[in-house]
C-alpha cells in the first residue's frame, strides 16, 4: 500500500473536465447518481471485469479495457476502544468521491451484445447506483 497523506475534509481536485466523454473507447458505463467507492470495492469490479472479458474475447481483434477509477481521499480509523482525543488515527483504506456524469469504463473492439451482457452484469455489482451504458457515435 502506497503511503498518503492524511487529509481533512478535502480531497484533491483532479484538473480534468472531461470525465463525461468518452476518450479512449467506443462503449463506456457511465454513473448517472454521486456515489463513494473504496478501495476494495474497485478492486472487486475489476476483477469481475476482467475475469468476464477474458471469456468474451474475439480473437481477430484485441479488445482493450480502461479503468478510469483512481483513489483520491484517505480514509482513517481509530481503534474501538480508543478514548476521544489522541489525534486522527492511521489510515484504514482510501476512497474516491465520483460525482454523478462520469465515466468509470470504456472498452474498445467489443461487440454490442457482449457490452450489454458486461453492463448488465456490472449493475448487479453496484448496488443502489444508476448506471447508464454510453456509445461513441
């Protein structure tokens, strides 16, 4: 684990503007509702992604996925039996804040139907997010 800073109430402000675009591929997810996500949770889609577009590969063309996800805040925590005081405490895992409009994945040299079968699995992955499937025209 890197080692971060521990912050107070901010979280670093990235300078793009363009999370709403998509950059990269021709199909993306795109969440429609803020929501925070850890560093496990991150972890656990990609790994859903990847184990799903191995088995969905065409072998003509060498298909390609971008995670756009980068933790930007660290989360601290102080022991239970702690009293009130004795500083902030060490740094239990670290987090991003994703505002709503943003792109979390694009993908490239996927077929339609394959995309949709990822979406659908992916919104089962995230609860209680509105999650919109966007395409390059």
């Amino acid at each position: 684990m890197n080692i971060t800073k521990k912050s107070h109430k901010t979280y670093l402000k990235s300078s793009s503007h363009t999370r709403h675009i998509l950059r990269f591929g021709t199909y993306g997810f795109k969440i429609m509702s803020t929501v925070v996500l850890t560093t496990e949770q991150i972890q656990s889609f990609n790994r859903v992604l990847l184990k799903n577009t191995k088995n969905k590969t065409t072998s003509s063309k060498t298909c390609k996925l971008w995670s756009l996800i980068k933790t930007n805040k660290a989360l601290t925590k102080l022991s239970l039996e702690s009293r009130m005081g004795k500083g902030k405490g060490s740094i239990h895992t670290e987090s991003v804040f994703l505002k709503s409009g943003s792109i979390i994945y694009e993908f490239k040299n996927y077929k339609k139907h394959q995309i949709i079968d990822l979406f659908n699995l992916f919104k089962k992955q995230i609860p209680c997010t509105k999650l919109k499937l966007v395409h390059k025209k």
